[in-house]
C-alpha cells in the first residue's frame, strides 16, 4: 500500500506541484493549505498519514513549527515522521525545526529525486512512541 503523505504548503501552486511529484513517486497526498486544515486531516482517523511534508513559513496563527510542535507533543501523533520544507536559508531556520523536533529539514528549491528520498528514509526509519 502507497504511503500516505500529508502535504502542508499554502501556496497552491506549490502545492500542486509537490501533490504531482509525490503522486508520480508512489505516494498518496493529503493536500493541505493551511495548519487548521491539517489538523482537520490529522483527527481523522482515516486520513492519518505516515508522513507529514510541511512547509516552515506558514502564515496565520499557526506556522510550520508550532504545527510541528503540536505534532510531537500529541501522543496521537508524535511518531508521525515530520519533513519541514524552508525557503530560509539561514542556521536559525535549521534550529527553529531541530527544536520542534522535525525528522529531516530540506530546503527550497528542491530536487523530486532528493525529496522523495528524504521521505521513503523516513518512513524506513522505526518510529518511537514516546
């Protein structure tokens, strides 16, 4: 079975662009535009995904870390694997997500190869349920 990835970017173009590329290399998307709308997809229990794709600079109330954040508080969730995706490319970015505890950083622009690498070695990894 396809590994389910849930993809959190709000520009939509984007978006469709990392939903193709996943879609291409075997995965199933969860397309989400926002944090709210992650967190809808996250309480379902059918839509859990095995992977979460996020990107760092999301606006509103919610951004990139605090999703993540909330991600590895919840014992729901916290074994989920987190791939952050960052336009920034200063060392602050790189420690913002390493203390959200964030499974891998990649940055923007981003190689499909190099992306779909990243994830398919996070979801070999075992995952801790603590």
């Amino acid at each position: 079975m396809a590994a389910k990835v849930l993809v959190v970017e709000d520009d939509a173009e984007f978006l469709q662009l990392l939903q193709l590329l996943l879609e291409k290399g075997g995965f199933l998307t969860l397309p989400s535009g926002s944090a709210a709308a992650a967190l809808r997809w996250l309480d379902d229990p059918a839509g859990k995904p095995d992977v979460v794709l996020l990107d760092l600079g999301l606006p509103g109330p919610m951004d990139g870390i605090a999703l993540c954040k909330a991600l590895k508080k919840n014992a729901a969730t916290r074994s989920i694997p987190v791939v952050i995706l960052t336009g920034r490319a200063e060392n602050k970015a790189r420690l913002e997500a390493a203390l959200a505890r964030a499974d891998v950083v990649l940055h923007k622009p981003i190689n499909s190869a190099d992306l779909i690498e990243a994830l398919n070695a996070v979801l070999d990894q075992p995952r801790s349920q603590t």
